[in-house]
C-alpha cells in the first residue's frame, strides 16, 4: 500500500461497507472456531481498525505489517504488539503459542503463499485456527488485481492446495460477497473493453447505499452459517493443523 493512502484507509476501514461486512464476518468465523481468550496475531493490520476489533472480544492481539508507517499509526490507535514484519519470514512469536490467526486478503499479495502459511502453522497451537480471505475466480483477475499487486485470484482448489501443503485442512470454506458479483462482471467487462490507467480503488457509495449494502451482506452472512454459497468475488475458510 502506498503510504500516502494510510489515511484513506482509515477512514475507510470505519464506515465503509466492504471492510465492516468482512469485520463482522471474521469476527463471527473467530467466535464459532476459536473464541476468546488466548493470542490472535493478525497479518497485513493496515490501520489497525480490526485489531482494535479483537481486542475489545477479548483476545491478547499481535500486529505484523511490512510498512513501518501503518506499525506506527496502530501503536497511537493504544495497540502495542505491533511490529514491521515480513510474513515470509519465520514469525517472532513462541512456537504452538497462538489462538488465532487472521489473513484478510493477505495470500494473494505474496509470491509463495505456502511459506506463508507454513509459518503461521508453526506459530499456531494445537485447538487453534486460522481466518482466510483471498479473491476468488482467476478468470477475473484483472489491471485492477495488477495494480494492486495481485498474484493470483484463487479457485477453491488452488486454496485448498496451499492449505495441504502447509499442513493444514480446510475445516470450513465458502464464498462471500456473492451479492456483488454481477456488478463486478460488468465492471470488469468493461475495463477490457476499455482500458484505463486509473489507479484501483473502493467506488465512492452514498450512505443510503453503504446501508444497503450492509444489510446484503448480513443476509449473507445469515446464508453462510446454513449452505454453501455457488460463487462470489472472494473465499473465506477455516483452516486447522
């Protein structure tokens, strides 16, 4: 991220519909598969809006983040544990000692993903899990992933792959966002038709419309917890050793 966006990203990680919808999902994922207490450790903070988030369930939080500008915006946020850190690095924390792990959309910005997890499997104990999100569907993968520096979209099977490999099975996965998918095909339609060099970023929503789109996403998330959803723009998946 270029740092000169951080306070946009602040602000948007507030009030925006896209990053609340994916708070209050996540937030969810960790209360069913590894609620409170012990030691979440989440990679890529941005602003920090999420740890401020587990902190207040209850969890001991830890921050990892390659820019030392975010590190030090989320230390004034009161949240101490928080470091610049290469992900593809072995994590500075004692080995089996995590509860939790959170990656929001985090895997698709690295080259080798499978290290990445397999140091978060290290790090992690026995009962804990890991919260992923990633963008699904290579075959939308656009200018719009390239600028924002994108690898990969995933397919289920490619998710579940680097999970194996990292020595972790997939206990729960499903689509999220599904409600914007349509939108986001005309969008990305248009794009090849008519490419621009316009940097990427989250489309401006009046207040009427970042209510609504909560409210899709809550119905969503109402769906989530009883069948599995036929597609979507992202994954979202439960990982254990």
């Amino acid at each position: 991220m270029d740092p000169s966006h951080l306070q946009e990203l602040v602000e948007l990680e507030d009030s925006y519909w896209w990053h609340v919808a994916k708070r209050q999902l996540v937030t969810r994922l960790l209360l069913r598969y590894c609620p409170p207490p012990g030691r979440l450790v989440e990679g890529g903070i941005g602003s920090g809006r999420n740890l401020v988030e587990f902190s207040s369930l209850g969890y001991d939080v830890t921050g990892f983040d390659l820019m030392p500008e975010s590190v030090a915006h989320v230390r004034q946020r009161g949240i101490e544990d928080v470091r610049v850190h290469d992900l593809g690095q072995p994590w500075p924390v004692e080995p089996g000692s995590v509860k939790a792990v959170v990656l929001l959309d985090v895997l698709e910005h690295v080259e080798f993903p499978v290290e990445v997890l397999q140091h978060v499997h290290s790090s992690l104990s026995e009962d804990g899990a890991v919260i992923v999100t990633v963008p699904a569907h290579p075959w939308l993968y656009s200018r719009w992933d390239e600028q924002l520096g994108h690898f990969r979209r995933y397919t289920v099977r490619e998710f579940r792959s680097h999970a194996n490999d990292a020595g972790f099975r997939v206990q729960w996965l499903n689509y999220w966002n599904s409600f914007t998918l349509p939108a986001a095909l005309a969008v990305r339609s248009w794009e090849k038709m008519f490419p621009s060099r316009s940097q990427p970023d989250f489309p401006e929503v009046s207040s009427l419309t970042n209510r609504a789109l909560l409210t899709a996403a809550a119905a969503e998330r109402w769906c989530l917890n009883r069948f599995p959803l036929p597609s979507g723009l992202s994954l979202v998946g439960v990982l254990r050793k």
